[in-house]
C-alpha cells in the first residue's frame, strides 16, 4: 500500500530515484529521501500545532537520525528535538541541533548525563528515583535547576517490548516526599508511549489506556502540590490525531513517521502529509521461480509486500514474499525471474536508525530540478559520494 501511495502522490520521488541508482550514484540498500517533502508535511503539522497551542518535538530515528532534516525540520517550525535514546543526543549534540526531550525510551546513561545537561535540554524523562538522584546530584554541580518529566506506566497499559519501564501508578503517593527532596529538579511534566495507535477495522487512531494513567498521575502529582504543565503523549502525531490531544490533556507531541508520510493511516488513507521515501534494491540474482534483491534495509514490522522492477525503463510489479523476522536479511525474495542488475523500488515503514542502510537526500523534485544533497548512513554521518 505504501508503494501505490508513493506512484500516486509522489511519482517524481521514484523516477529520481530510479535514476541515481541506474547511474551508479547510489548503491542498493539506500533509503532515497526526499527532503522537500519532508518539509512541507512539517510546515503543515507547525502550523495545526500551534493553532491548537501544542508543542511539537521532531524526532529523526526513523529516517537516519540525520542533522540536514533536523535543520530542514527546525526552518519548518519544529524548534527542538526529541532523541530516543543516548546515541541520537550525540549526533544531535554534534550538530548543535535543539533538544526538547532525552530519556524517553532509553534513560540516560550515568556517564552521559552531565554531558546532556551541560549542552541544554528542556526536559529530562525519567523512569526511577535512583536516576532522579543522579541528575539532581549533577544539576546541583552545574548549579542549575533540571526540567523533569516522569514517565507513568500502570497494569493494562499498552507497552512494547524492549521498552518498559517507569513509575507505577499505585507506588506514586508512596514517593511524593522523596519526589519533593530533589532541590534541583523541577518536575513539572509527564509522558508515556504509545498514546495514540491506529485501529485498521476502525480505520482511524483511537486513544490507548497509557492516556487514562497519564491523567490519575497527574491529578494526584497536583493533589501533592506539583505544578504538572506538560503532558506528552507521542505515538502517531500527525495532523490528523493533533485534534485529539485535548482529549488527553496533552501540551507535547513527538512526531516521526508522519514526517515522512509514513503512519499506518498514511498507507490507506490519503492524509495532509505526503510520502516522502523510498527504498531502493537491485535484482542480485535468481533462483528456481524467485529473484533476490540485496537487503539490508528490512524492517520487520514495515509490511513490506510489493515491489516495483525498473529494467531500463521497462518497469513491471511483483510481490515480496514475507521474511523471517530472526534471520538476517542479506536478500529479500521477490516472485518471479528478473533481470540481474535491475533497479528495486519498494516502500514500507522502517527503522532506519537500526538498518545497515543508507540515507540519499534529494530535493528539487517539485521543481523538475532534482539534485542529491548528500549520502549518509544510517546513524546521520554524511560520506562521500562513490
């Protein structure tokens, strides 16, 4: 569904790249990510933001945690960003880009967090008192005073694996007082994921429990005397679900996949925000009945299902059988013989911070004046151009 969205919304994105890779300017495996797109679905969402008086934090891991987007994203009117864990503070540090939020999903490491704060970050999330104490210990060494949202998490919230962790909800009345021991520390916000998900039979977002949670802890933090200003609630900000934040009470949203085009509305449903990537393959070799293009980009959880072969400019579709999510994806199997050295287009949600991808940014395709602005990998590092 992604590639019918991006034939028929974004069609100059393929024939560009198609042609990088027919030149030999881009190898397979590469994300082709175009950056005026990219731009004009964050100008949107600013602007729905901040008519609905929300703050908007960028986040970049799914498209390579790459400072030329987070540059492009802040000209947008999306002033900081969110980093999901430790590595993408580097990158965003490295490149002087804003930060609005660290800690979220992966908590500061003990030797990282005086390096953070030095740098200057409105928010700090944290998921215990003993990370807490950690950062009022070096907040009271800057003499300083540290902006601190709590992550909350009750029985029956929506939690992914690999991602737990955060203040029960039945054990909040019980810390108050230690809560209110960090001179250095102000904490004034609160924050879980996922608060929004996609219902496919609904066909539209739907609030999860984690918002429920987010709204006792709130009132019993407030009942205590904290002076709770900001509720984050990420997951699936986009301008369509910008509306339901007041339902959550939220003041903050984080969006990712929607800078692309890339929710799983996106894939059925035609929303403001256009698609902004593609993911570019070559025909390796065949075997039996199948063709194997060169992976490396796969993401389980992406739905990748159909490919389009350009051999030539003759172009044909076919389908990508399922892969196994505990194998490494040297190769992707496609139906059916094809041409060795054809070029693969697909697109599909991805990760592209946990790829071995690379990153080409193009722009200009609005213009019919399309230029590469550069390759980078997967983690943001700009390479020359083979």
């Amino acid at each position: 569904m992604f590639l019918e969205m991006v034939k028929k919304r974004n069609p100059e994105l393929i024939d560009y790249a198609v042609s990088l890779h027919q030149q030999g300017i881009i190898l397979p495996d590469t994300y082709v990510i175009d950056l005026d797109k990219i731009k004009e679905n964050a100008t949107k969402m600013a602007a729905k933001a901040k008519s609905l008086d929300i703050e908007l934090y960028f986040m970049t891991k799914q498209i390579g945690r790459n400072p030329k987007i987070a540059e492009t994203l802040i000209e947008a009117g999306i002033k900081k960003a969110v980093v999901v864990d430790y590595r993408e503070a580097e990158v965003m540090m490295k490149h002087n880009i804003p930060i609005g939020n660290v800690g979220h999903l992966v908590q500061l490491p003990t030797h990282f967090i005086k390096k953070v704060m030095a740098y200057g970050v409105d928010y700090i999330t944290v998921y215990s008192v003993e990370k807490l104490r950690q950062i009022n210990a070096v907040a009271e060494e800057l003499n300083m005073k540290q902006k601190i949202m709590l992550r909350v998490i009750d029985e029956g919230d929506a939690l992914y694996p690999g991602q737990y962790g955060g203040f029960q909800l039945d054990e909040l009345n019980e810390i108050m007082d230690v809560l209110k021991s960090f001179a250095h520390c102000d904490i004034t916000g609160l924050t879980s994921f996922p608060c929004i998900l996609y219902d496919k039979e609904l066909k539209d977002f739907k609030l999860t429990q984690n918002v429920k949670t987010l709204k006792k802890a709130k009132q019993r933090m407030q009942a205590s005397g904290f002076d709770i200003q900001e509720m984050n609630v990420p997951s699936a900000t986009s301008i369509k679900t910008l509306p339901l934040f007041k339902e959550m009470e939220g003041t903050q949203g984080e969006p990712g996949h929607a800078l692309s085009g890339t929710s799983p509305m996106h894939a059925e449903v035609e929303l403001e925000e256009k698609p902004a990537y593609v993911y570019v393959s070559e025909i390796s070799h065949n075997s039996q009945d199948s063709a194997f293009v060169y992976g490396g980009g796969y993401y389980a959880r992406g739905n990748l299902e159909n490919v389009l072969i350009d051999d030539e400019g003759k172009r044909t579709e076919s389908s990508v059988e399922p892969f196994p999510s505990d194998n490494i994806d040297y190769y992707l199997e496609i139906d059916g013989k094809q041409t060795i050295g054809a070029t693969a287009i697909m697109a599909a949600r991805t990760q592209i911070f946990v790829t071995r991808s690379r990153v080409a940014l193009v722009k200009g395709l609005n213009d019919n004046k399309p230029e590469l602005v550069g390759i980078y990998t997967s983690q943001g590092s700009e390479e020359e151009r083979i």
